[in-house]
C-alpha cells in the first residue's frame, strides 16, 4: 500500500489460507520485510537514517534477508553480523548476492556466538556513528509496523477471537495482537516459543527448531499480554509443516508448522471462535532440511506421531523435542509468573 | 436518502433580458438543493492515501430526519444575496458551483430553511453548503458528480464531510474533498439513540485544533478502517460498533467528553453494538442492531435512562433501515 515505490511492499500482504471453516492462516512469504521496512522508514522520517545510509544488524535469520531485500532496492549500505553455526552455506550467498556485508563469527560450539555477534556490531556503531541499528528485539516499530497485519485481519476475518503466533523477538504477535485487543478486548492471545528458550522462563539450551524462540529476553515481548502459551517440540513442528504441505499444499516454514499445528488444535477445541494464525516464512529455506527426507531420517528420535493434543503443564518445564506442552499464562509478567512457581 | 434536487421553471424576466452569466449562454432557473445531517461520524482519524502520505479522514454517521434546503432564485448580475444573511458559506458555494459550471457574476437569491440544530456537531454548515451547491446545480439543469459537489464543499468551508455520498460508506478526506476509499456498500442496518454530552455552548468547528495522533494511534486507525470494510461487506452491525467505540475512545484523548465511560456503560447495559461521537461536537449515539429483535423496546429504555440521567438532546433515528423495526 505504502508508496508503491517498489514491489517489495507486496511481500507485506499474506495470503489467506481457510485451514477449517474457523482458521484463517495468514501465509507470508517472507513476513520479515514488514517490520524491516517500517522501522526503515520510522528511522528515515526520524533523521536516523539517510537516504542510501549505512545500516547493521546481528541476524541470521529472515530478518537479515529482509533488510538485504530492502536494501537491495532503497540502496542502503547494510552490514550483517552471524554465527557460522547459525548461517547456513545458501543464506550467506544469497545476502552477498544481494549486495550485503555479511560478517562470521566462528561459534565451534554451535553457541550462536550471541555476545561476540553484539560487540562486532558496537565496533561497526562506533566505527561509523551514522549507521543505524534497526535492533528488531527493542525497537518499539518492529511492533507498530504489524499495525497493516491486524488490517488485513480485520478486513478479511472480520471478528477476531483468538490469535496465534510463533514468539522470537514479540513483535508480530504483541504487535498485532495489541491492535486487535483495542477492537477486541476478549481476544486470546496464544504465544507458540519452542523448548530451551528463554522467553517464557526456560534455561535457555541447544534448540533444533530455528525462527522462534530466543536466548536473550527481547523488550519487544510483552508476557502481560499472553493467555496462554505452548512449547512446541521441534518434531512435531516439522512434522506440522510436512503435513500443511501435504493436506494443503501450502509450503511454508517449520515455525509455520509449529503455529497452524497450536492453532488448529484450538480451532478443533472451540467452533465458535474464530482463529487467525500467523505463517511467517515459506519452505525454500528449508529444502534441504526439513523437506529433505534423508536430513530428517539421520535425527534421533524422528519420526513421531504428532500429538492430537498438548500436555497441559502446571508449571513452566522444559521437554524433549518430541514434545508439545502448554501452560496457562493468564496475562502475567514474566516476574510474577516466575515468583510464584518459586513461592509454590 | 434525501437528494433530490428538484428544478423548477422561472418565470421569464419582465424586462425579456436573460439571465445571461458572461461566458455561458443559458437560463438560469430557480433551483432547489437538499442535504442531509449526521450524527458526527463512525470514525475519524488518519490514513494512508493511495499516495502513500496521510490524510486526515472520516466515516461520517448520516442523519436524514433533519436537513437543509436550500433554494436558488436567479436574478440578473451581481452578487449572491442570502437568507439568513450570515450563511455566507453557503453563498460562497453557490457562487463557486456557478463559476464551476462556466456561469460568472450571477446574481440573485439564495434561502436556507434547515432543522437542524447549529454547533452540536450534526454538520448544519456542511449541510447548507452542500444544499447551496446543489440547489445552484439545479439551477443551471445540471446534476453534479459526488465527487464535485464534495470538492466545492471543501472550497467553500476549509472542510466538509461525506454526507454527499448519502447511504455510501466512505472514508472521505474532510480537508481535501478527496475519497480514501469507496467501502462498496451501504450502511449496517443501525437504530441510534444519540444524545448531547458535556457543554451546553456549541463549538465552531473549524476553530478546534487539529488532533496530533501518535504512532500507535495511526496504526490503530488502519485496524479501524480494515474492519469497516468487512463490516460493510457483511452488514454487520456488531463490527460497526466496534469500529466506533475504538474510534471514540482515541477521540477520548484529543478533544475528551465527560461522562464518556457512564455512557458507553449505559450502551453495554443495554446490548448495544457500540457507541459513536461527534469527533468534534458534543454529540454521541448509541448504535444498535436494527434487525434485532427486540431493539425498539431496549432502545427506547436505554433513551429513557438517559433522560433521567440528565442528558440532552435526545433522538432515536434509523440508518438504512426499511421502515419497521422488529418488535
């Protein structure tokens, strides 16, 4: 909508997939563009950010080929910071194709070098002042960019009663869910992280599940507005994903999977209500993983039979990757959640 | 809807001379407009344009049990002569109608007979302007596209308001006559019990300051207009209500009416959809489900209830409705 000054706008819009009469998927093809777009803009309008200007960002996931994408068309003069445990060969091609600077930090423990990655980009910050650092975990607009997500849902649903969402740096669904609360007050927000990460209390630990979750704490989740929240395993999201693809022939990513897996076992739970679940990314970065039959074959512990339903906890816990749990929230703050399971 | 401009044969001049305007050749005929009130609007705020900027936009709330009616009567060159004598803007818009129809230096009569109460927020002014547009239109034997009449509207008043488009939702850019977007559709089935809050003394609109809205605001009001859609493509009077309790409650903390919690209580009391404001008047209604059964009943309670609560200005009136409510 936006300017049309060049197509990438389009990428924005999701496509709607009716996953039950009561389901309403919102599909992206790369849905990080949304928010990197919008803070790009917020940045430029604000003075922070010149035309063709330098730009840098710690990623090493779609947030980093969205800024790429953007700064392909708009010019800027984007720097990457990655892991090499956490940047795959394919990526990294396709971000320097693009034109960006991509930096690898070695990480032989497969750590993700989370710390080594932030002071490699405060040198770049006080090598060049004037760049500007998008921080897609903190920064405010990566949440009112997902103003346009809660239009389109209100424009194609209508009423929305409950929305799901996969949780790494809070901003689509804290986003989009704060602005359907304002229309909505009743709506339940369900918040889909994956074990071993940090967000909902866990120690953080070796995730499989890429896209969700996260090791730091981003200001961007805002806990207070959770109703309820489920750890997803990742076999049963890849599993999911599989199955979108085969019952739907919609080819999206595993964190996709492991939302319309949440979502339609709500949409099963409750009829009346009306769902809409956020799809993030398409399949393509996953050929060779998740779509690839003998990648999964080598993992210990696949295949699963997808739980019909998740194990309701009393307590925040932390299970295998086989597993799918779910703990009643109920809106607290993290703090408050945490103090009271050790009062208990 | 009303808005049929009814054009009436004038007697040719004694003198035999015609009413010739200048550049354009032809009679002038005396000529009457028809405008609608509303009842403030459903929404208000700002939103992207298919340019990509802001604009300041509305959906307006018609209100077609009061009106204004304006009569054209031609009478040689000269000035534009008004009845009440202060409805200078109306005289304005008649003589920017003529310009815009190639007439110049037409001279004559124009007399504004409106029931519809000044400085409340029903949009009187925009109502005579738009009267006066199209009672000029007449005139000349000319009806005018929507688009026009709203783009006069704006030449004469700074701002007007959609009430051009009748039943048609839009959300219309109120300082520059422009359309933001074409809903496709009527308005929700509604039966509104609107009443006065707050200040007795009526505001002059245009003197207000403008709203500064701040991000989340902005964003917000997208979620707001994506809903309208759907609301009007399903008729769905739940939705609309929505719609404008949010848009009210923004409203809240620019331009704040007191008793504004008590009233949207009393509306959630009585099953109602929402509740709905004069962005920039003392007005507010209480929208109801018009197909519901049973709405008259919970419609003429909530407007006793609101009497005895001390609120003025009371009145209950339909928005696309057939005629008869279910009992």
């Amino acid at each position: 909508m936006s300017g049309g000054d060049d197509f990438l706008t389009t990428y924005e819009t999701p496509r709607l997939a009716r996953l039950a009469p009561n389901l309403f998927a919102a599909c992206f093809s790369l849905m990080k563009i949304l928010p990197a777009r919008f803070m790009l803009e917020r940045a430029q309008a604000a003075g922070r950010l010149q035309p063709g200007g330098p730009v840098a960002e710690t990623t090493s996931g779609t947030f980093g080929l969205a800024l790429a994408m953007l700064a392909a068309v708009r010019g800027f003069d984007l720097t990457l910071v990655s892991a090499a445990s956490l940047l795959d060969e394919t990526l990294r091609r396709r971000l320097e194709h693009l034109g960006a600077k991509v930096h690898v930090i070695d990480d032989p423990e497969g750590s993700g070098a989370q710390s080594e990655r932030l002071n490699r980009l405060k040198e770049i910050l006080e090598d060049c002042p004037e760049t500007f650092w998008p921080q897609q975990y903190d920064n405010p607009d990566n949440r009112l960019a997902y103003g346009r997500l809660a239009e389109w849902m209100t424009r194609t649903i209508g009423r929305v009663d409950c929305l799901v969402g996969c949780v790494g740096s809070g901003g689509s669904l804290c986003g989009t869910g704060s602005f359907l609360r304002e229309v909505f007050p009743d709506l339940t927000i369900i918040a889909v992280d994956t074990h071993r990460s940090v967000l909902f209390g866990h120690a953080p630990g070796r995730r499989l599940l890429r896209g969700l979750g996260n090791s730091i704490m981003p200001l961007n989740l805002r806990h207070e507005m959770v109703d309820e929240i489920h750890w997803v395993g990742a076999f049963p999201a890849f599993a999911s994903a599989l199955r979108l693809h085969h019952d739907h022939a919609l080819f999206m990513g595993p964190t996709s999977g492991a939302a319309a897996l949440v979502a339609a076992w709500y949409a099963r739970r409750y009829p009346d209500a009306l769902i809409g679940v956020i799809m993030p990314d398409e399949g393509h970065r996953y050929q060779h993983t998740i779509y690839d039959d003998r990648w999964l074959a080598v993992l210990e512990g696949w295949p699963i039979v997808v739980p019909h339903e998740p194990d309701t906890l009393t307590q925040v816990e932390a299970r295998g990757e086989s597993e799918w749990t779910r703990l009643f929230w109920d809106r607290k703050a993290l703090r408050t959640m945490l103090e009271a399971e050790r009062g208990a | 809807m009303v808005q049929n401009e009814s054009t009436a044969r004038y007697d040719q001049p004694k003198s035999g001379k015609t009413l010739n305007g200048g550049r354009k050749e032809g009679l002038l005929q005396v000529g009457v407009g028809r405008a609608i009130a509303h009842h403030g609007e459903l929404l208000q705020g700002v939103f992207e344009g298919e340019d990509g900027r802001l604009h300041r936009g509305l959906v307006t709330l018609p209100l077609a049990a009061r009106k204004s009616t304006v009569t054209f009567w031609p009478n040689g060159e000269g000035a534009i002569r008004c009845r009440p004598a202060n409805r200078k803007k109306a005289a304005r818009a008649a003589a920017l109608t003529f310009n815009h129809l190639g007439y110049s230096k037409v001279g004559g009569d124009l007399t504004l007979e409106s029931d519809i109460p000044v400085g409340h927020g029903y949009g009187s002014s925009t109502a005579d302007v738009i009267a006066a547009i199209r009672a000029a239109a007449a005139a000349a034997g000319v009806i005018l596209r929507r688009s026009t009449v709203c783009k006069l509207a704006v030449e004469a008043e700074e701002a007007s308001d959609a009430i051009a488009y009748g039943d048609q939702v839009v959300l219309f850019a109120h300082r520059e006559g422009l359309i933001l977007e074409h809903f496709g559709g009527e308005y929700p089935p509604l039966l509104v019990v609107g009443f006065r809050i707050g200040r007795a003394r009526p505001i002059a609109t245009l003197r207000l300051p403008r709203a500064r809205y701040d991000g989340q605001e902005i964003e917000q009001f997208r979620v707001l207009r994506g809903l309208t859609s759907h609301a009007v493509r399903q008729q769905d009077p739940r939705l609309i209500g929505r719609v404008a309790t949010a848009s009210a409650r923004i409203s809240q903390h620019h331009l704040a009416k007191p008793r504004f919690e008590a009233a949207v209580k009393l509306a959630e009391e009585h099953g109602a959809c929402g509740i709905q404001v004069a962005h920039s008047g003392t007005l507010l209604g209480v929208l109801f489900d018009a197909d519901e059964r049973g709405v008259a009943a919970r419609a003429a309670v909530l407007a006793e209830t609101l009497g005895q609560a001390g609120f003025l200005g009371i009145m209950t009136f339909t928005v696309n409705v057939d005629g008869t409510l279910l009992q």
